[in-house]
C-alpha cells in the first residue's frame, strides 16, 4: 500500500517542507521496495528466546507445539531469567535507534519514499489561508478544520486575494517542471531504483491477464447463451413441427370421418333407392301379373307364350343389374385401396420429412459445437501469445 503524503502540517515534525492537512492512501498502486541501506530492525527478547527453545525442540514437537510450549514458558519465566535475553535485545534495540535515525537524519528516508529532484506541487489559496488559521485557532485538527472552512467561505474575494496571488503562476511553473522531470528519464530512474517499476509491469501483466480472462468469460457466456438460444429455437421448432403433424393428423381424421359419414349416406341413399326400386318393380311385377292373368283368361296361349318371354327378359334384367352391382362393388373396394394407398405414402413422406429435419437439427447443434470450440481454441492461443 502506497502512501502519497503533502508536507506535514507543523514545520518542526518535517524540516524544510511546508505544512500539510492530508494523507492520501492508494492501494493499487505500485509503492518503492525496502531500501537497502535501511537499518534492519532487531529481533525482540521473546524472539531471541524463541529461537534457543525451537533449537532445543526442534525434533521433539510440530511448529505450532513448539510456538504454544514456548510463549507459556515465557510467560512462567522469572524476571532474572528473562534478562538473559532483555539484555542483548535492549543493546539491539538501542543501536537499532541510532542507526535509524542517522538513516532518517541524512536524508536517505525521504529520499526512498519519494524522489527529492521530483517538483512539490504548490499549496491551493484554501491550503495557505488553513495554514496561517492553524497557527492562531485551537481545539482539535477536526474542530479545527471545520471552524476554518466556515471562516474560509466567509472570506469575501479581496480578502482571498492574498492567499490566491501567485497560486496560477506557481501551478503552471509546477506542471511545466513536472514534465520536464518526466521527460527528462529522472522518474523512471527513481522508479527503477526503488522498485517500482517492477512492481508496475507486474500489474500492467496481471491486468492484462485479467482483461484477457474477462474477455474469454464472457466469450464463453456469449457462446452458452447463443448455444441456448439455439437449443431453445430447436425444441420451438420441434413444438411447431409436433404441433403442424397433431393438427394434420386431426385434419386427416376430420377428412376420414367426413367421407366416413358421406359414404355411409350415399350408402344409404343407394339401399333406399334400391328399396324404392325393388318396390316399384314388385308394384310393376304385381300390375303385370294381374295384367297377365287378366289376358290369360282371355287367350291362355298367347298369354303363355307372352309370360315365357317377360321371364327371360326380367332374367336377363336381373342378370344385368348384379353384373353392375358387381362392377360398382369392384370399382368401390379400388377406390378405397387407392385411398388407403396414399395415406400410407402420405404418412410415409410425413415421417421422411420429420427424420430429415430431425437430422438437420442434430448437424447445426454439432457444426455449432465445432465453431464454438474452435473460437475458445482460438481466444486461448490468442491470450498465450499476449
């Protein structure tokens, strides 16, 4: 975690800087490694104890044992005993202050933290005015803070006027400096020095590893939910299909019933015709008959010879109806064969067409899987050579 830090606020905590009001915290940047040349800080008498007692327990316990039996010896410890460790680490300790505060003091502290040669970007006329109010005001930072933005906003625009002089020059003398320190190679070398540049290319290559995952993610999304649009399209179009085959198949029923019922009634219309006929050739039959014996009486001969002839005409009439009856009854059992003959194709050319869009469906679903599974192919080569 990155501090930025403006000078502090009281002139004696930071010598040589002016003061400041805020300390800014960026967690996502990149911050300077540890100098070097910093003195390291001495290990505490429970550490130097710890370190005799691991030694001595090394092979006898686990780690976690060894850390739990050590801190409760330490704290049973008498105090003569302690000091067989106190000692050397307040030594430690001592010779650790001074050392870092000769690192401090030379310079060296502020100078890793941040580049000295970098341009101090100047105070706003708000920072100058809280300035000089913190010398006078009392009560706490907050109190203070507060108490000076409401006397601040009561300034009128003369009264501001010193704070603002020279604030424009001095910002854009800053920006003009701040670039000319950038262009002139100083900060990479002070990044380059004190680590960060490493820490940014480190960041710049996790970024670029996350956009490239992000980027695969919702490829990968985006082919799940086109993969699901198309399964989704494919069962609405096998509903369509099942929907149109129930409804042709009702249709065809409905068709069947009706030439069903149609038949039926010519069927009857027929045996009624044929009734009606039958009757009035049995009316015929009887006017004839009676008609015959009423000439019977009157010639027997002739009327024999008449009866004769009218029984092999109504033979040969007989004859001639069953023989059409018979056709009619031949064409009829044709007809339906026929009809019954395409059904069946019909019904067969039905099922051809269902298997073939059956096996189209089947030959997307797959040709959509092999794109799908070239494309990831692809963005995964992509992202390894990025």
């Amino acid at each position: 975690m990155r501090v930025f830090r403006q000078p502090c606020l009281k002139a004696a905590a930071c010598p040589g800087s002016l003061p400041t009001l805020v300390s800014r915290t960026f967690a996502s940047l990149p911050k300077p490694q540890r100098d070097p040349e910093r003195p390291l800080k001495p290990a505490t008498s429970w550490l130097l104890f710890l370190q005799d007692f691991r030694a001595s327990k090394s092979t006898e316990m686990k780690a976690k044992e060894v850390l739990t039996a050590a801190s409760k010896k330490w704290k049973e410890m008498p105090g003569i005993d302690k000091e067989k460790y106190e000692a050397p680490a307040k030594e430690a300790k001592d010779k650790y202050q001074e050392a870092m505060k000769a690192y401090v003091d030379s310079g060296k502290k502020d100078a890793w933290s941040r580049d000295p040669l970098k341009p101090k970007k100047p105070l706003t006329p708000w920072l100058r005015f809280l300035q000089d109010y913190r010398q006078t005001a009392s009560g706490s930072a907050t109190e203070v803070l507060k108490s000076g933005s409401a006397k601040w906003k009561s300034l009128s625009p003369l009264e501001k006027t010193s704070f603002e002089e020279g604030y424009a020059e001095a910002k854009e003398k800053f920006a003009n400096d701040l670039k000319a320190y950038k262009e002139s190679g100083k900060e990479a070398a002070w990044e380059d020095k004190v680590g960060i540049t490493k820490q940014k290319q480190k960041l710049k290559a996790k970024k670029s590893a996350q956009t490239a995952k992000a980027k695969e993610k919702k490829m990968k999304e985006k082919e799940k939910e086109k993969a699901k649009k198309a399964k989704e399209s494919e069962k609405a179009k096998k509903a369509k299909e099942k929907d149109a085959a129930k409804a042709k198949k009702a249709k065809e029923a409905e068709k069947a019933k009706a030439k069903k019922a149609k038949a039926e009634k010519v069927k009857k219309a027929k045996e009624a015709e044929k009734a009606k006929k039958a009757k009035e050739t049995l009316k015929a039959k009887k006017a004839k008959d009676a008609l015959k014996a009423k000439k019977a009486k009157a010639s027997p001969a002739r009327v024999s010879e008449k009866v004769k002839k009218a029984k092999e005409a109504e033979k040969v009439k007989k004859a001639k109806e069953a023989e059409k009856a018979k056709k009619a009854k031949e064409a009829e059992k044709v007809k339906k064969a026929k009809e019954a003959e395409k059904m069946k194709k019909a019904k067969a050319a039905e099922k051809a067409k269902a298997k073939k869009a059956a096996e189209a469906a089947k030959l997307k679903v797959k040709t959509a899987k092999a794109k799908s599974a070239k494309a990831s192919k692809a963005s995964k080569v992509k992202a390894t050579k990025a």
